[in-house]
C-alpha cells in the first residue's frame, strides 16, 4: 500500500497551465496600462530621477514670492500656493499613491488567502466562525469604518493607513478566496488525490489554493486602484495622510480653496490620479478576460 502512495504524492494534480504571457501581450487593453503602470512603477521607485528632469528635484524647495504661478519653463505644472514646484511634489506623491494601493492590497490578499482558504477547507464550526467574522467586517461601511480608526491613532503615515484600509478590505476578497476553494475541492482531480493518498495539508496548499488564486489575483488588481483612490479621498478629507508625507490627496486637499483662481493646482494631481486607477482597472478586466476558463486562449 505504501508503494502505491508514494507516487501520488509526487503527481501534478493542478489544472493545466494557460498561456498567459502569450495571450496577454496580443492585448492592447493590457499593454498599454501595463506600460504606464511599469512607468509609474519605476518613477515611483526612483522619484528623484523623475523629479529632476526640468531642474527642480526638491518638492519641498518653495519660493513664497512664486506663488501658485502658473505652469512656466523649468516648472510645467506650476507652482502652488507655498511657491513649491508641482510637479516635483506629483512625482513625489506617485511613490506614495503606489505604495498605499500595494501594500494595503498585499496585507489584504493574505490575509484573505488564509482565512479563505481555512473556511472553504473545513466545513462546520471553523467555517462558520470564519464567515461570521466576514460578515461582522463588512457590516461596517468602507469610508465611514476606515474615517473613525484613523482618527483614533496620532501618527497617520503610509503603514498605519494601509494596515487599517487593509483591515477593511480583506473580507470581499476572503470570501470569494472561500467560494472558489469549495468550488475546486468539489472537483474530481481533488477527490482523485484523497482517494491516492495524498494529505489533506498538500491538496489545501498546493493544488486547490493554486487553482483558486485566480479569482483573488484579479480583484487584488482592481483592488489597488479603489485603495488608491480612497486613500485620497480620506485624505482630501482630512483622515487620511499628514503632511509632511507627500501625495496626490493632500495636493488636493491643498487645492480645494484656490483651485477657481489657479485650476493647475488640481489638474495635475487629479490627472495622474486618473490615469493610474484607470490602468489598474483596465489592467485587472484584462487579467479578468485572459483566466476566464470559458474563454479559449490560442
């Protein structure tokens, strides 16, 4: 018997790969928000470079005498109401945006894989206390939950605002991570490996979580855009970020009181902001049509 259990353990039961990297790049509606992601990404990762193009890398270096002047040579988006050049602080701000959607969104999708994948796995009590705790998370409205924790901590920075956005964000995703791990262990591959042997810890991890993951890779995508802009929106607000972090919603924040005399305060940030959200949610529909197990790919 042992002779005959030894080789299930060493067999692929995962459903047979698709061909993403080839049907994706044949897609204008990925490549090109991938492209402007990748952009964004790596001026993210290198803001002073970015930043540095028409002289002016300090996004802190401000001239009171220059005053929300307009979009000028050496300062194309104009300077705000501090004298300090806009599009410095943009580029600055893309680092911040970025790492609040990624981070938040990461936290999120683990914490949703666990827990997801532990209710849809053991039915009864644990999957119920699971699902209660769900239920209990998403009771609470997102911007109104995430307003009144926020306000309760002294130091709002990048981590303690993407720990609690996080908070608040993991429980969707738990349950479609539960949904689709109930689905796939109804599959006949998964009974297959019972009934071959194989332990209850591998077929969780490695062959019914791989084959659930999709779903969850593609809200996550989506999801980083909706943290993105909530984060913005707390903070234009009030309850979100404090300076002197740098980022798109506090540059419109700032804008709010002036932005009819001198609209280049809001245009820019509000423009970035744009473009990187509707990346991501063209970006994630993407994703979305490439895993559909409908769709045939070539």
């Amino acid at each position: 018997m042992t002779a005959l259990l030894d080789p299930a353990e060493a067999l692929d039961l995962r459903l047979p790969p698709r061909t993403l990297v080839r049907t994706l790049r044949r897609k204008p509606g990925f490549m090109i928000p991938a492209t402007v992601l990748l952009v964004l990404f790596i001026v993210s990762l290198f803001p002073g470079w970015a930043a540095g193009f028409f002289g002016h890398a300090d996004p802190r270096a401000c001239d009171l005498l220059n005053s929300a002047a307009a979009p000028s040579p050496g300062h194309p988006f104009g300077r705000d109401v501090q004298g300090c050049d806009v599009y410095a602080n943009v580029i600055y701000g893309t680092r911040t945006s970025i790492a609040i959607g990624f981070l938040t969104t990461t936290l999120a999708a683990l914490t949703a894989a666990i827990a997801g994948t532990i209710a849809g796995s053991v039915p009864g009590l644990v999957d119920s206390f699971f699902s209660r705790i769900m239920d209990i998370c998403l009771g609470f409205p997102f911007l109104l939950g995430a307003i009144v924790m926020l306000s309760t901590i002294r130091q709002r920075n990048v981590v303690s605002v993407s720990v609690i956005l996080a908070i608040f964000a993991w429980p969707m995703m738990a349950r479609l991570v539960r949904s689709s791990v109930r689905s796939v262990r109804a599959l006949d591959y998964v009974a297959a490996g019972r009934l071959m042997g194989i332990s209850a810890w591998r077929l969780s991890t490695r062959y019914v979580l791989a084959n659930s993951i999709a779903p969850l890779v593609v809200v996550a995508t989506t999801t980083v855009g909706a943290i993105i802009v909530a984060e913005s929106s707390l903070t234009y607000l009030g309850a979100g970020l404090q300076p002197p972090t740098i980022s798109w919603g506090l540059q419109l924040a700032r804008a709010q009181s002036s932005f009819q005399l001198h609209p280049h305060l809001l245009i820019f940030p509000a423009t970035f902001l744009a473009i990187t959200v509707l990346s991501i949610i063209t970006l994630g529909d993407s994703l979305r049509a490439a895993l559909d197990p409908r769709q045939e790919h070539a």
